[in-house]
C-alpha cells in the first residue's frame, strides 16, 4: 500500500449537514476500495479560487470553494477505480490526488 494526499475542492454553497454528509460519502467511498485513512480535515471553509468552477452540465459556477484535506493508504492498482468514482460526486468541484512517500522520506532526512 502506497501513502496518498488528496485535497478535494467542495462547493461552497453547502450547509453543514450537506458539508458532513459529503465528508461521509469521500469517507465511504475511500472504505470501499479498501484505504486506511489517517485524517482528514477542512483545510480552509472558504477560499477564493483563481478562476471560476462549475459542475458540468450546471450554468452555476462558483468563485469560493471549501477545501477537503485527507490523507490515507491504497493500494496503487485501486487508484484509477477511486478517481472514477469520486468524479461522479457533483459536490466535488475539483479534487488532486498525489503520493505523500516521498514528501514523507524527505521530512525525515531533513530532520
């Protein structure tokens, strides 16, 4: 199992019983393909983006996003499966997944 970071770009719009349902569902569907998540947490409530996001096929396009930190463990062969999945969720405006390994390894020999 590889070490991941993901940062999920959320709408802003949402009040706090859809922002936790949502927390939820990303929960649920890392459990799905067998991750082990390590934490997670709301990086920043709202953020100005540089540029405007809409959810396809919607007019509405936003220019504040609530961004979704997690970190957690996957098997790298689960990994395209997970991106399909979570790009279906109409919530999630945006998302980035990258391994943390090697940011990891270069903390520690710094240190």
């Amino acid at each position: 199992m590889r070490n991941y970071e993901a940062m999920f770009i959320l709408r802003p719009d949402l009040i706090q019983s859809e922002k936790d349902s949502i927390f939820g569902q990303i929960k649920q569907t890392l459990s799905k393909f067998k991750a082990d998540i390590h934490s997670e947490t709301v990086w920043q409530e709202k953020r100005k983006l540089c540029f405007r996001l809409g959810i396809k096929g919607q007019p509405t396009k936003f220019s504040e996003g609530l961004y979704y930190l997690v970190n957690f463990s996957l098997l790298p062969s689960e990994l395209a499966k997970l991106k399909a999945t979570l790009h279906l969720n109409d919530n999630i405006l945006r998302f980035l997944i990258i391994r943390s390994d090697n940011i990891a390894s270069q903390i520690a020999t710094k240190q």
